[in-house]
C-alpha cells in the first residue's frame, strides 16, 4: 500500500515506558520510533474484533483436520468452492500420516470470510481453524479493480 502524506502528531509518555520502548524498537532493529509506532497501530487496526462485516480484507485460513474423518475432505472441498470468489489460494500440507494442514488464502468482505472461517470450525475432524487478517483495502476503488503495479 502506497503511504499518503504524512501527519505528525506529538506523544506523551511516562520516561520508564519510553525506554522500555526503545530497548523493545532496537531489538527489532526498526530505524525510529515514527516506524515501530506505526507498525504497532497498524496491527491494533487489524484487530478482528473491531472490523465491520462489510471491511473489504485479505488474509488466511489456517485448517487442520485429520483426513480419515469420513467425507470430511469432501466437504472441506464442497465448502470452498461454495467460497470460490473469497480464495484465492489453498495449499496442502500432509502434515502426517492423519494430518492435513491447508492454507487458504483469502479476500473478501470480513463477515463472509468469517462465516466461511465457522463454517470449517465446526466440522466433525477439524481440531483447528483460524482466520488471520493481514491487510485492510482502504480504498473500496483498489477492491474493485487492482492496482497498478
Ligand atoms: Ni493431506
């Protein structure tokens, strides 16, 4: 995503906190505090709980289910091409000799990938299920036609 102009705005903090920050940003190795803050506020935005059902997101279902469960990989299948237009990737990992691991990559409006997300929680062998939003279109032009790069 493209940076707009920047706004600069001042903070306030207690000293103990600050340092404790800045031992925290240079661990990571971020170059400023502008850098470390904006990281942290972007992830606090992507937050679940605070989406609308109609944010226009992209990120991940994580699934692992045991594939001996009868019919569970068909309905694992059934269900996301019920999906089609929210995925846009699965991979499949084989994670033993019981154990699939599948990643599905995601984008779409929050609340469908949600119901999407239950919908694969609640089937009989899946032992987990976990949606993870890593971005949020905030521009409802770049969700409807891409962008130029
Ligand atoms: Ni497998």
């Amino acid at each position: 995503m493209k940076e707009k102009e920047l706004v600069r705005f001042g903070v306030s903090m207690p000293q103990e906190l600050v340092e404790q920050f800045d031992r925290v940003i240079a661990e990571r190795g971020y170059g400023n505090r502008s850098e470390a803050i904006r990281d942290l506020v972007r992830k606090e935005l992507l937050q679940t709980d605070r989406l609308a059902p109609t944010a226009a997101v992209a990120g991940t279902v994580v699934i692992v289910y045991d594939h001996h469960v009868s019919d569970l990989s068909q309905q694992l299948t059934e269900l996301q091409h019920d999906y089609h237009h929210d995925i846009v990737s699965t991979m499949h990992v084989h994670l033993n000799h019981d154990q699939c691991l599948e990643i599905v990559v995601v984008k779409g409006a929050y609340g469908r990938l949600r119901q999407l997300n239950e919908a694969i929680r609640v089937l009989r062998g899946v032992t987990y299920a976990e949606l993870s939003v890593s971005h949020i279109e905030t521009s409802a032009h770049d969700g409807e036609h891409g962008h130029s790069h």
